[in-house]
C-alpha cells in the first residue's frame, strides 16, 4: 500500500496553501533543488563540457525516457525525452501521416487541447496535400473513424472538463479501420494506470511538469510502439536525431532507435530536476494512486455541491470516465477562483467560465480537500468574489 503521508512529505508545499493546481504545474519536489545544485555546481561546473560524457548527458533523454516508460506501461527503449509536448505533437503526427499515405483525414475532439489542434492545423497547412483535420465531440470519436482517415489524435483526459476517454476502445476501431493512433497523455502519466503497449497506442506523447512534477517548462516525451520504429520518419530531423551525431555527415540517417525521435541539444538541467523528481514513483502504486484520486474527487464533488447550489459540476459524475481533475461552471468563475487563492487555496480558470481543480494524491489528503469546499462554500455564500480586484485577468489564468 502507498503511504501518501510519507509522499507528501517529499513536497516543498507553502504553509497556508492547499494546492489544488497539480493538474497545471505540480509542486517543487524537495529532492529537486539539491539535484540542481549538483548538475550546475559538480557537473557543469566542474566538469564543462566533459560532463556529456563523464556525468552521461547524453543519455539522459533515454534513461528518463524509460522511467517514464515505466508508468505508462512502455517497453524499455520506446520512449525518449526532449523539447517540448508541441513539438512532440507535430512529430508524431507528421510521421503517422507519412505511414498513411493514401489518407487524408486527422481526427480529433473538441474538447482537445488547442495546441494539438493548432499543430496538425500548421502541420496540415505546411504539407498542402489536401489533409483535414476533422473535429467531432468527444462523445462522437469512435463513431467518425471510418476509412478516410489516417490517424486519432486524442488526448486521453480533457483539459477543461476532465472527460477520460476510452483510448483502448478508440485505438481498436482505428486499427480496424486502417489507421493508427495517437494518444496524448499530458493529463494521465502519473495521474492513473496507463498502458500504451496494452492498449495499442501507435504514438503516445506527454508533458513532465503537471502529475510529474518536473518543473515549469519540463521536457516533454514521445513513445513510438516497437513496431513502428524503423518507419516511423523523423520529420523534425535533428541532429540528435542521427544515426551517428558526431559524424557530421552532411546526409541525414535517422537512428536506428527511438534516438530517431530526438531533435535538439537536450536541456540537462530540466531534465535533471525531472529524474530527481521521479523518484517518487519509485515507492507507490499506480492503482493505489488512481484509487485516492477517486477518493478526493468524490469528496470534493459532494462537498461543493453541497455548499455551491448554483455550481454546474462540468467534469463525468462517473469516475470511470473522469481523469483526475474536477470542473465546475459558473458564469463568475474567474472571480470566484481569484477569491479563491487569494484565501489560499489554488486551483485555476478556463475559458470562458470554468474553474479545475486537479486532484493529486501524493500530495493532497482528505482534510485539504474538505477545506477547499469550505472556503469555496463560504465565498459563494458571503459573495466574496464580487470585488473589482478578482475581476481584473492577469495574463495567465
């Protein structure tokens, strides 16, 4: 069984604050700083540029790659770290596309986070092939995969309502339909059981700095299935992305590897604060994670019901089909959320009228969860959020 005790022991948490945003940007892991410090002062510092070698840069896209692998359940060697979720979007799908020639059609949802949106947009401008990009409801995927088209780009959880799809389920119908499968798995590494391998994920890419608490701007991963390694081409064709870098041949050749899926220089020290920040996950359960997440979305969903009449719960009432998150809808919401933290608690605002509350079990217990409904419940009752100051939107909301 998991100790959630002795994990948020290994959080830096501000007194006075119930973080409620760990769906946005997990907290400082104590173990973090120290591990900075060492990369900078001993590695950098003492080393220079000997440290790619000597302290084994070069592997530490791989290396944190794999532990990541571990947690959505990828085989050794299949996922790599580097740049950003973006980047690792276009990636992916540009090499679907070209594994699917013959097809035109990228399908995705509404509910999908805009920036994957706006990178197979760009992507499909930049081909001039005649691509679409294909948007439908959630509730409406599986029902549109047919034989035009060429690869699901989904993200498993959505960013504003929470909604979890069934990424098993879709991958199965678009295989049955010829066409592969990218999954986006920014809000479910670290927030509940994954399984790439299992369930058939063609690409699967992700984010570090939210359940995995890496730190503002943390690298991002990308797993490519065994299969497709050797066919899966490199639009993005980096030099870390070569066969052999320090060649410098003047031709590309893809590596024989996921290495293929790399692009630049490596950042070492994000990347170095995100293996500290791993090791967290050395000592709990996925299932004993996903089982606590349940839990304190449950309480909260009954608590602020309770107390906030004139709240829209927005996120699945059925936590099968919810991530970990939870998302109310009230017109004021902005207002409500800055009153919010201004009174300690933080969670955060989406446009135009929705407040999320990410629910992160190593770090958040009953008791802080039961609080935040109560000074939730005593804003809306004494209408404290209806001061000018909670109305202004500061620039990142």
């Amino acid at each position: 069984m998991t100790d959630f005790d002795a994990t948020r022991q290994l959080f830096h948490l501000p007194d006075g604050v119930i973080y409620l945003d760990g769906n946005s940007l997990g907290p400082l892991p104590k173990s973090v700083p120290a591990r900075l410090g060492q990369t900078a002062r001993d590695e950098w510092g003492e080393m220079l540029i000997t440290g790619w070698n000597r302290a084994g840069w070069v592997d530490l896209p791989r290396r944190v790659g794999d532990r990541i692998g571990k947690l959505i359940g990828a085989p050794g060697g299949s996922v790599v770290m580097g740049d950003t979720l973006s980047i690792k979007v276009y990636q992916a799908l540009a090499s679907a596309l070209e594994m699917r020639p013959d097809r035109r059609v990228v399908l995705s949802d509404t509910g999908n986070f805009p920036s994957d949106l706006y990178m197979a947009d760009g992507l499909i401008r930049s081909l001039d092939k005649g691509h679409e990009l294909k948007l439908v409801a959630p509730e409406e995927v599986k029902a549109n995969i047919d034989e035009t088209v060429a690869c699901i780009l989904i993200t498993e959880v959505g960013y504003s309502t929470g909604l979890r799809h069934d990424m098993a389920r879709l991958t199965q119908k678009a295989h049955e339909q010829g066409a592969l499968a990218i999954w986006d798995l920014a809000h479910s590494a670290g927030a509940f059981p994954v399984d790439v391998l299992g369930g058939g994920a063609d690409f699967a890419v992700g984010c570090s700095y939210k359940y995995l608490n890496s730190g503002p701007g943390g690298p991002a991963f990308v797993y490519v299935a065994p299969e497709h390694t050797e066919a899966a081409r490199p639009a993005l064709s980096g030099w870390f992305a070569h066969e052999a870098p320090f060649a410098f041949d003047l031709d590309f050749r893809p590596a024989q590897s996921i290495d293929r899926m790399r692009v630049g220089t490596p950042p070492i020290l994000q990347l170095a604060a995100l293996d500290a920040a791993m090791d967290v996950w050395d000592q709990v359960d996925m299932s004993d994670i996903r089982a606590r997440s349940v839990e304190l979305c449950e309480l909260f969903i009954r608590e602020v019901e309770r107390r906030c009449p004139d709240f829209e719960l927005v996120s699945p009432r059925d936590a099968e089909r919810r991530g970990s998150q939870v998302a109310f809808r009230f017109a004021e919401g902005y207002a409500v959320m800055q009153a919010l933290i201004d009174r300690g608690v933080i969670g955060d605002f989406r446009a135009p009228d929705i407040m999320r509350f990410g629910m992160t079990p190593l770090y958040i217990s009953p008791d802080d969860v039961q609080r935040a409904a109560e000074i939730l419940g005593e804003i809306m009752t004494d209408r404290l959020w209806d001061r000018p100051e909670y109305r202004v939107k500061a620039a990142v909301t």
